[in-house]
C-alpha cells in the first residue's frame, strides 16, 4: 500500500488500519503527497513501485 502524508481519501490512519488487517502487506507513506501521488510525484511513485 502507498499512501500519501495529505490523502484526503484515505489518510494516513485509515491506511495503517487497512493495513494492520492485511497479512504480509507493505506500508509506505513517501513523500508530501495528496491521494494521487502517481501524479502529484511520479518518479518517487515509480521507484517505490519497482524496487517493492
């Protein structure tokens, strides 16, 4: 899972909640990003998605 620090959609607590419910799950939060860090940062999105 990624989520951005300022998602409005899913803030960070809901994030790790979800999280904390799927086992084996990444959690990152990267960045100042909103909910659309693939456009709001895309190359930290893109390097976190192929190096997880």
């Amino acid at each position: 899972m990624i989520v951005g620090t300022h998602d409005f959609i899913c803030p960070p607590g809901v994030a790790h909640e979800v999280h904390a419910g799927i086992p084996d799950a990444q959690l990152l939060e990267p960045g100042e990003s909103g909910h659309y860090e693939h456009i709001e940062q895309p190359d930290e999105f893109a390097a976190i998605v192929r190096t997880s």
